[in-house]
C-alpha cells in the first residue's frame, strides 16, 4: 500500500513571512532614547554650571582644538567625558543657523544636541530627547476617573463628569483634598 502524501507541506518561501524581532521598520537605533534623554539631562546641569566660562571661548571657537581648550579651560580635570570625542559634534552644533542666542536656550540646545554621542545627528538627537521628554511628561497623567456614585434619583453606577447621568446632581468634595487619597 502507497504512502499518502502530507496535506500540508511547507513552502521553502512563506507567503506570510513575518520577521522575527522587532516588527519596526528600518535600522535598529544603537542607543535607548532613555540613554540620550538622560545623558542630555545630565549635560543641562553640568552646562548650566559652567557656562559663564565656557560659552566666551566657545562663541569664536573655529577648530577642533580650540572647542578642545575651550572645554579645558571651563572644566579643569572634569571633561574626559565629553572631549575630545565630541569636537566635532559641538563644533558642527556650533554652526548650526539655528543655534540659539539665549543663554538657557543656548545651554538645552548644546546638551541635546551633543548627547547623542555623535552616534546620531545633533538633529535626530534633539528629536530624540523632545520624544522622550514628551513620553515621559504623558506617562503621568490621569486622563480619567470616575466615582461609583448612589443618587438620590435612584441611579446606580458610575459617574459622568463628578455628577449624575440622570439628574446631573454634581457630587460635592470636601475642601481638604491634600489628604484625601482615591
């Protein structure tokens, strides 16, 4: 007696073919956005505190070395971190069109620009940061909440805008709600 043949034989090339991994498109990013948002936060601070010294030499800065000594000069033994890997990076912000002429404006645009670590554009590093922040600013909110409420019109449930669906009787809150916990 023959053998019957598989019903279902598999195909050598998916209709169907889903990768596995991520389902994003294009490349995968080499550092977390959490990684850049926080190291650009950590240069905001670390900028805000040196800046009186370091933005005169920074503004007529022309060359690498000169970005290099500028960093030097404002931070002493403290700027391993940033130079003289970053030369580049700060320089180009530098020349930017768009650089800022306020000093806080100044200070956030050089720290989200240059904490991408040259791995990204100072451009897509901005972007980066600004998701990030907006994420994280989103993440604690409360969009809604709602009270289970028994009227006086006899309705049950939940309420709609701290009233009652039915008769709109709004629910009074006591005046201390620093202390009252939902």
């Amino acid at each position: 007696m023959t053998k019957l043949r598989n019903a279902k034989s598999e195909a050598k090339i998916p209709l169907d073919n889903i990768s596995e991994g991520s389902h994003r498109r294009g490349p995968k990013p080499r550092t977390p956005a959490t990684w850049v948002a926080g190291r650009a936060i950590n240069y905001r601070v670390s900028f805000d505190n040196v800046w009186d010294r370091l933005w005169p030499r920074l503004e007529h800065a022309e060359t690498e070395a000169e970005v290099i000594s500028a960093f030097q000069e404002a931070y002493g033994y403290d700027y391993e971190e940033l130079m003289p890997r970053q030369a580049p990076v700060v320089l180009r912000v530098l020349k930017e069109p768009s650089f800022p002429k306020r000093r806080k404006a100044q200070i956030n645009f050089m720290a989200d620009s240059i904490a991408g670590l040259g791995m990204v554009t100072p451009r897509s590093s901005r972007d980066i940061c600004a998701k990030e922040r907006s994420r994280q600013k989103r993440a604690t909110h409360i969009v809604r909440y709602e009270f289970y409420i028994e009227c006086s019109c006899g309705y049950t449930g939940n309420s709609m805008n701290h009233a009652c669906p039915q008769c709109r009787a709004e629910i009074v809150f006591p005046q201390n709600l620093g202390s009252f916990v939902v």
